[in-house]
C-alpha cells in the first residue's frame, strides 16, 4: 500500500484542515482528537509519510525514529501526565487492530481510570 497525501493527518500537517494542536516540532505533531474517547485523548503523528508502526520502524531515518519519541514524551510532559496517575499509549495497525486513518499515530489517553488492556472479543 502506498501512502495516500490525501489523508487527514497529512491535511493537517500541510494546514489544510484545522488542529487543536498541543506540541509541534520537526519531527510531530500532537493536537486533541475531535472525537475523545477518554477526558484526554491526544494524537501525535509523524511529520513524514509513514502509513503504519511497521512503515515508520522500516523506513524512518535514526534521527526521524528519536525525534518522534523525544517529542511523544514533551507532549506526555505537556499534558502532566508523568505525574498524574498514569497515562496509555497505543499505536494501531492495520485493518484487523482497527487503524482508521493511514498515517501512523499514537493515541495518549490519560486523566481517568482507563480500564483494562482489551475487552474479550467473541466470535
């Protein structure tokens, strides 16, 4: 699969749609997701075109790779999640973990009892 320029977080990052923004650096951007699914739920993404955890492990120079994650923890330092009472991160992949959007991000949920892992699915 081939990256699509068209998808929402890179109209966001091009400033076509509209961000809640939180953090931005070279190498991410954070904002508020428009649809929370916890009292804090942030987003932060890449600034290169990176479908996928898979996409963005194999392709992403060093320096892309370090800067990515030095900016998630500034945007978990922003939002006072290191001393709260914990925080989660958690990156989908793919169809079956239910990524809905083909640029790789990870959500921060915070601020609450966040529950446990996963529900059990039944078949």
């Amino acid at each position: 699969m081939a990256y699509d320029p068209n998808n929402i977080f890179a109209k966001i990052l091009k400033g076509d749609i509209p961000c809640q923004k939180i953090y931005q650096d070279n190498f991410a951007l954070a904002f508020y997701d428009i649809n929370p699914q916890a009292t804090l739920h942030a987003l932060v993404i890449p600034t290169g075109p990176y479908i996928s955890s898979d996409d963005f492990h194999e392709k992403a120079s060093d320096t892309e790779l370090v800067g990515y994650y030095r900016a998630l923890n500034k945007v978990i330092e922003t939002l006072s999640l290191k001393d709260n009472d914990g925080y989660r991160l958690l990156s989908n992949s793919g169809k079956n973990a239910k990524q809905e959007v083909p640029h790789f991000h990870t959500h921060v949920f915070g601020k609450q009892f966040l529950g446990p892992m996963l529900s059990v699915a039944k078949k």
